[in-house]
C-alpha cells in the first residue's frame, strides 16, 4: 500500500469502535520491553493488530503487536503494545498509521517511549531521558504525498514537537518520585544495525543525545494531527564505541526489565495529568 488515505484511517476506526464503546483520550505507544503497562489497565479491551483493517504486524522481539483500551490512572487509553519501523519494510505512512487512528478515536494527547542508546556521555545504561526533541535522519516522512486538509495542513510547525507542558509535568513528576530524570534530543535512523562508533561520534557532534530506531514518524503525523506529545526514551545501553563492549537487542530487553517499576511509577502519574 503507497498510500494510506482518510477512508482507511475511519475504516479502521470504526472496526475498533466495534468492539468497545470506550472514547480513548490518550494514547500509548511502547517501545521495546516496555510493553508491560499495558498490563496495568483496567477493565481491557485488547486486539491483535492483524484483526485490524490496514494495520500492518509487528514482527520484532518485545513487541506484543496489540492494541489495548482501558482505563489507566483515571484517564480512558488506548494503548499500543509493540509498534512498526521502517526497518520492518513499512513506509513512514505505515508506521504513524496508527496515530491516526488514534486521532479518528479522539486522542488529543500522545505518551511515546522507546528503548534508546545513550550518546551523551553523563547518561548510563538504566536511565529515563525526557524527549526535548528529535533530529529525524531517517531520510523519510509520513507526510510526503498528497495531503489531507481534513488530516492536518500541508505544512506543519514542528517547533514544539514535544509538549512544553507536558515534559515540565513529567520533570516535576520525577522530582517528587525522587530520581532523575534526563532530558535530551532524540535522533532517529532507521536501522536495524547498530550505528558505528564514527556515526556516533557525529550524531553526538550535530547534538543528539540518544539514538534509536522509531518514534520520528508517529511524532510528525501527531503534529500534523493536532496531537499534544510527550515522550520518554529508556537508555537500554550506552552507543557504540562509548563502551568496549558489542550491542545487542538482548541487553536493550534487560535494561527495560530492570528499570521496569521506575518507569511504570513516572508513566502512570504523568497519564494522570496529560
């Protein structure tokens, strides 16, 4: 599929309104390992994405590939767990496809989170960074294409791509919890290779602080959407050449599993104020 229209989007939102009567709010979208919180929503509603009109599958290692709706910390969700990358072979399109589905439900803010490597030298492994922004190198744009006035217009402002409000919400948040928490840019690239040690020498020069392989796409069709956004990396490890030691997709699943009920606490109480 090249191109994914508006009759697709409220094709596939009126499946999901076939099985709840639930009006989500907010969605969730986890990255790697982080997926567990949709086990803390109540009364669930859960449905595989292949049952979904348009959805594409999620084929990665930590990504259940379902969608979840419920209630979490008061507030009426609708929760991904597991998402798409361009890496998989889907096209941006694809894999911000379902923020907008999420629009068409009546989401008006988004909670993103992703399992990154850490380039900023203060980070360690097992840390929560705060997104402040991202530097897209993906080469690719869900955006590109005709456009939909009805969707978002032509040309959408990315100057606060990540909600001022929200990420003060978040730090407060982190402060009364009592752990730091980070704060930085996100660069996103598509994967699935690790970078080099020399591309992350010039990923930190240009002044990313974490890297990964999601998030750019689905953040840019929420602006476009009219979305608010909010969005959390886990430094699952630290980038290559900052330690001499070989990455791999195994210690990315652990460090999410140890910082599991940190993350948990953070999330919950920020769903409760978004």
């Amino acid at each position: 599929m090249n191109q994914l229209t508006n009759a697709h989007i409220k094709e596939a939102a009126a499946y999901i309104r076939e099985k709840t009567s639930m009006a989500p709010v907010i969605g969730l979208i986890m990255g790697s390992g982080l997926g567990v919180l949709g086990d803390h929503i109540e009364q669930p509603v859960v449905i595989p994405y292949h049952e979904i009109p348009h959805f594409p599958i999620s084929t990665v290692e930590g990504h259940a590939g379902e969608l979840v709706l419920g209630t979490l910390s008061g507030r009426t969700v609708v929760l991904m767990r597991g998402r798409f990358h361009m890496y998989e072979g889907y096209g941006p399109e694809l894999t911000a496809f379902p923020v907008r589905v999420m629009k068409a439900l009546g989401v008006a803010s988004l909670l993103v989170t992703n399992a990154a490597g850490g380039i900023n030298l203060a980070f360690a492994s097992g840390n929560l960074m705060l997104i402040s922004d991202h530097i897209n190198l993906t080469g690719r744009n869900p955006l590109i294409g005709p456009n939909d006035d009805e969707l978002g217009v032509r040309f959408p402002d990315m100057s606060e791509a990540y909600s001022k409000r929200l990420r003060s919400a978040a730090q407060e948040i982190a402060g009364a919890q009592g752990f730091t928490l980070q704060e930085g840019v996100y660069v996103g690239l598509t994967g699935p290779s690790y970078e080099t040690p020399a591309e992350i020498r010039m990923l930190r020069a240009l002044g990313a602080d974490a890297v990964g392989m999601s998030t750019v796409a689905e953040v840019i069709a929420a602006r476009h959407s009219g979305i608010e956004v909010v969005g959390i990396s886990c430094i699952t490890n630290m980038a290559s050449g900052i330690l001499d030691q070989p990455l791999s997709h195994e210690e990315v699943m652990e460090t999410a599993e140890r910082v599991k009920s940190q993350f948990l606490g953070l999330v919950k109480a920020l769903i409760a104020v978004m």
